[in-house]
C-alpha cells in the first residue's frame, strides 16, 4: 500500500491508470479516497486519477494536529509537489473542495482546472448542530449517530430507494470505521474560516457540481461560488444529495469527463 509523508504525517494514497493528465481527488469528511471509487474506474483508461485520505481519516495516520484547512490545503500542495505530478485537475467533495478552493487561489501554478463537489466557500452554518453530534462521537462513538449522519450524508431519493439497500448497507460500514478520533478532522471542517474574498483568485478552468437533494452544503452555496468564479461551469444534479459520486455516478462521470476533455482538447488545439 502506497504511503507518503508530508509535513508530518503518513499519508495513504492510490494512483490509477496511465494517461497524459493527472486528476487528483480530494474526499469529504468522513470518508477516504473510495468515495471516488466509481469515478476512478470510470476515468483511469484516460487520465492518471490519484485519490487520497485526509489525516486522521481512511488509511492516513492520525496525527496530534493539523486537521484545520490551510494545514490540509499545505498537505495539497506537498503531496502535489512530493509525488512530482505537475499542474493537476483537482477535485474536492465537501471538505475536499475546500482544499481545492484554496488550492486554486493559492497555487494556481499547480492546477489546470478546477472541480468543486457539494462544497461551499463559507463557513459552517450548522455549527451547532454538528457540534452537538461531534460531542456524542466524542464519548460514545460514530455508531451512535449512524442514522442523524447518513440523513445529512445522502439525499431522500437514494435513503428511500429498496433497490439500493445494499448500497446504503456499504456505506454505514464504511462511515462506521471511523474511530473516535474523527472528531480532529470533524473540528477542522465545523471551525474553518470562509474563503468568500479568495474565489476572484481563482482563474482556472472550473466546474461546479451539487446534488439538488444536498442539505449539509445546499445548492445555494454552490450558486455563490459561481457567481464569484469567473468563468465556472455550475450544474445541478437530480435525484443526489451529499455524497452524489455514488448516488448519481453516471451523471457525475460524464460531467467531469466532458469537463476535462474539453478542456485537455482545448488545450491540445490552442483554443
């Protein structure tokens, strides 16, 4: 299993496929870089997709600090520059698009493109609340909220569909990994600050995307950071909420894949 260091910790991460371009995606909170799996297999016989785990979360170590956004977003850019990867297409889910957001801002010189997944560029506005649950992890554990957190990860359409009870029986074991130290990560994501005065930095190439079911980053927020990304693409997807790489698949793969292509092609021809 690949590991890395970078400033400090052990970074798990998996590269797939050979392509001339290098995708790098960067997952939500409470997941790890199979959160990507079905856009990994979708995309690696055309591009380099590289997914990773946050610290503290997945299979990365879990470290005494850091878990704030610009301790994550400086993880970013080392793991960028230690794996020698070049400019990237860069996407982030939730927490990840909030790496990416500061990425792009920050180091355009490493991003080709940008793309933004349920995600907002403001603080948190259910701090309370999440809070409240971040305490009860604290003390008893994540599967003692189970049931509160898969209703704020997924949207109803996938939650209320028979047919996808396996699915949803996945992902409960996949959330309740996590160990009692998540709260590290879960108080860097509830205490971020909003990155609102960073986005006209932003110059790249980029796509938003946000399930119309979403309720932890509604489709609200993904509208702002359109209005304030000069240039962005922004669609909304049917049927998705929080977590729509694997509730919508088939629409986030061919968004994301006519994104890139467009704009490799576009590069390719000078356009």
């Amino acid at each position: 299993m690949p590991y890395v260091s970078l400033n400090g910790c052990n970074y798990y991460y998996e590269s797939h496929g050979e392509g001339p371009e290098t995708l790098v995606l960067s997952h939500g909170l409470l997941w790890s870089g199979h959160l990507f799996h079905k856009q990994v297999a979708f995309l690696k016989d055309r591009y380099r997709v590289i997914t990773y785990d946050h610290r503290g979360q997945g299979r990365s170590e879990v470290t005494p600090d850091g878990y704030d956004m610009d301790s994550l977003y400086a993880d970013a850019v080392a793991l960028i520059e230690t794996l020698e990867l070049g400019s990237v297409h860069f996407g982030g889910l939730s927490m990840g698009g909030f790496v990416a957001m500061r990425l792009a801002a920050r180091r355009p010189d490493l991003l080709r493109s940008l793309i933004l997944m349920e995600t907002s560029a403001q603080p948190e506005p259910n701090k309370l609340k999440y809070g409240v649950l971040n305490a009860i992890v604290r003390l008893f554990g994540v599967a003692s909220v189970t049931n509160p957190v898969m209703k704020i990860m997924f949207g109803d359409t996938f939650l209320q569909d028979d047919s996808r009870k396996a699915e949803r029986e996945e992902w409960i074991r996949e959330l309740q990994k996590n160990k009692k130290t998540i709260v590290k990560a879960v108080s860097g994501v509830l205490n971020r600050s909003g990155v609102e005065h960073e986005l006209s930095q932003i110059q790249c190439p980029t796509l938003i995307l946000v399930g119309k079911e979403d309720k932890a980053t509604v489709p609200e927020k993904a509208a702002f950071m359109h209005a304030h990304i000069r240039g962005s693409v922004l669609h909304e997807v049917e049927k998705a909420g929080h977590t729509a790489t694997i509730e919508a698949p088939e629409a986030y793969n061919r968004l994301i894949a006519d994104f890139l292509t467009q704009n490799f092609s576009n590069e390719k021809t000078g356009k």
